[in-house]
C-alpha cells in the first residue's frame, strides 16, 4: 500500500496523475451513458464465494477477510463487481427499465505477492450494464476500455477475446480437461491437483511454470462450444470491426474470476518488470445477478488497474496536464495589512481564482521567492501607503508590468489579465 502525494520521485504516484486518470474516466464513461456509483469497501464474506468462487485465488488466497463485533464475517472488497450486482439486487433495480449500465471507481485489496503494478490495496475502474443479452452490448464495454486508453494517450493496447461458454458448453469441457489433466495430477501444482474436478478450468491460469507448460497441450475450448455460443462470439467479433476495435482470438483466455459466461476478455500492454501485461479484463457474468438474489438477469462488464495505466503512462512518458498555476501571491508586511490581505483573499477565491499568502512572517525578498516557487502568475504587494490608499501593486510575473489597482477593482483586474 502507498500514499498518493502532491509530488513524489515516481510521477505515477503524483496525485495530478491520478486526478488526470479518474477525470478521464468519468468523462469517457459518461460519454457512453454510464452512471457512477459507489458501494462499501466492505461486504460479508459469503458475497465473494458465491459470486467470485470459491476454487480462485483471491477467494481461497488474497481476501482481508475478519470477524465482526457482531460475529458476522466480512471481507475488505477483493473486487468490484460482486459489490455492485449485490446493490443492484438489493435496491430492486432489475424492476427498473433496462439495461442499466453503471461505473465505479475505487480501491480494493487483496493480499497478493508484491510485483510491479501489483499492490495490496489497489485501485479499480469498472463498468457493469445489466438487462441485455445483446453481443452488441459486449463489444460497447470493451470499446469504452479501448477509448478510455486511447484518451490518456497511451499507446500499443491491444484486447484478447475469447468465448468461455454457456453452462452447458463448460459442463462438456470440464470433462474434457478433466480426462486431459487426469494423467498428469501428480505433476501439478498443488492448487492445480485441487481445483482438477472442482474447476479444472481454473488450471490453464496457473502461474506454476510446470502446470502451465502441461496445460499449453490441453484441448481448445472452442471445441466444445455450442452453437449458441459460438455464434455470440462471431457476433462479439463483427461488432467490434463495426467499431474499429483490433482484438486478437485467445481460445486460453479464461479469466481469474468464476461468474463469467460467453465473452471473456483482457486488455494488454507491455509494462517492463510486470510478470504479465494485463492491465484490466471482463466479459459477460449471464448467472450472476441470480447467484445473488435477484431474477434471471444478464450483465457484462470490465475492472482496470489503474496503478497499471499509471505505470504504463508513466513508461510510455505521456505527459500528464500540470497542477493548475496559482493566480495571485499577495505580499503582507503588518498585522494591519495581514488583516486587510484576508479579505482580499476571500473576495479572490470566492471569484474562482487561487490566492495564497505567506502565514511565516517572512521578509519580502523571501515572500518573492515563495511567490516564484508557486509560479504565480500575479504578486499583489499590500503596504502601508496603499493601505492608506485603498490600493494595492500587482505585479505581472510573466511580463514583468505592475500597477496600482483598486481594493474593489482587484478581482475584475486578475481576471482580465489573466485572460489575455
């Protein structure tokens, strides 16, 4: 975990990067018509069973997960998208008109191995749509990622497809990845051997070296697919080309998360010194809203990383809008001035102009140079002759100019200057 600083030796960690990312976001999401909503960073723990699934690794690994006062197990969100489909049963939006189509952002936490762009608590874009069993919808979710990275300027993403199948497509599979892992359990690793009939499809997303190599020979899951499914993947497919997505067919690509069905995807870009280049990923989760309590709805979505984009914009060498330059440094001498100095302060800000003043009873020379640091665009200089004459300098720090400007004129001053 970290903290996110005014400046920092890394710029990722810079709050405007931040600031830079999430606005991004908002604007691009709401573009497409998603609204924000914001759940707890806490939920009871049978949440994330029943709907992240037992056999994966944040359920049986990675989850926060403690007793409450009252005795009640609760879990720190590993997360997003279990949270967001319990508020949407539990607020009785499926009896609203559909589809319903939110976004959220915010940290989770899972108590993961420290690698690059991996971090115990870590941070989240999401976006869910609800009510529409449309492939069209599908390709909607992941071209909002790919306009979202194509908005903060960052370069060489690329998204992998596949389809995971309906319940009946995996039942086949399972069989078949069962009979393929069966004469090699002894060489898997140990949470492989586990997972073998529980969720054998959980193995071709091992990190074990060995278990991944044995499970590079495992069938296709294209093979086992059904009709239905396969003609939603091609439909997936033709829309994305409609909207000028490139993606690329990965039949391995199986996600880490158990309530999806259909379409699966990751988005990737190269990050040097990460393990892998995922920087988010989602698809279609058909049977989740019911596992949770509510009817018989579809819902597709997507989480981001966004320590990831940040590290990825951070190697790319984007350049992040700089911190909005402060307008008005006004230079005191006297309590008499002090006083007068807080009034025009407030006139300034309450104007929407920044305006700051020194509070260390500097000298001038030191409060000038305070005023340099801050690259503020006008020093106003209140003394005592313009106390006297209910005036005050304002010096133009970029043409060098000053000049004697009203109390009650100042504002309108800064402003009109400013916008030249």
């Amino acid at each position: 975990m970290f903290d996110v600083m005014p400046k920092d030796e890394e710029n990722w960690r810079q709050v405007q990067w931040w600031r830079f990312v999430e606005s991004t976001a908002r604007t691009v999401a709401e573009r497409f018509r998603f609204q924000e909503v914001r759940t707890p960073l806490v939920e009871y723990t049978e949440l994330f069973k029943r709907g992240v699934g037992d056999t994966t690794d944040i359920v049986e690994k990675e989850m926060y997960t403690f007793t409450d006062r009252a005795g009640r197990s609760i879990s720190l969100r590993p997360e997003g998208t279990a949270g967001i489909v319990r508020s949407f049963v539990g607020h009785k939006v499926y009896a609203q008109p559909q589809p319903t189509k939110w976004f959220y952002m915010g940290p989770m936490y899972r108590y993961e191995r420290q690698q690059v762009g991996r971090y115990r608590q870590f941070h989240q874009l999401g976006v869910e749509a609800f009510g529409s069993f449309d492939p069209a919808l599908d390709a909607e979710v992941i071209a909002l990622g790919m306009q979202f990275f194509e908005e903060l300027g960052l370069k060489g993403v690329q998204v992998e497809i596949n389809n995971v199948g309906d319940p009946e497509s995996r039942a086949r599979y399972f069989e078949a990845l069962i009979a393929y892992f069966e004469p090699y359990k002894e060489e898997l690793a140990e949470d492989a051997q586990n997972r073998l009939y529980r969720n054998p499809m959980r193995i071709l997303d091992s990190k074990d070296p060995h278990t991944h190599e044995i499970a590079m020979g495992a069938p296709s899951i294209l093979e086992y697919l059904s009709e239905d499914s396969r003609a939603n993947l091609e439909a997936v497919k033709q829309y994305l080309d409609i909207l000028g997505v490139n993606y690329v067919q990965n039949d391995r690509l199986v996600r880490g998360l158990d309530y999806y069905t259909q379409t699966a995807f990751e988005y990737m870009v190269d990050i040097p010194g990460a393990q892998a280049s995922t920087i988010g990923g989602g698809g279609r989760y058909n049977g989740l809203v019911q596992e949770v309590g509510g009817p018989d709805m579809p819902g597709v979505g997507f989480g981001v990383g966004l320590e990831r984009v940040l590290l990825a914009l951070e190697e790319q060498k984007v350049v992040v809008p700089e911190p909005s330059r402060l307008d008005c440094y006004m230079i005191t001498f006297d309590q008499a001035t002090k006083r007068k100095s807080m009034e025009l302060l407030a006139e300034l800000r309450r104007a929407g102009l920044s305006a700051e003043r020194d509070y260390l009873d500097r000298k001038m020379k030191a409060q000038m140079k305070v005023a340099d640091r801050e690259q503020a665009r006008f020093v106003a200089i209140l003394g005592e002759d313009e106390l006297a004459q209910n005036t005050i300098q304002v010096k133009n720090m970029e043409t060098g100019t000053q000049e004697a400007v009203p109390f009650d004129q100042l504002v309108t001053y800064i402003q009109t200057e400013k916008g030249r």
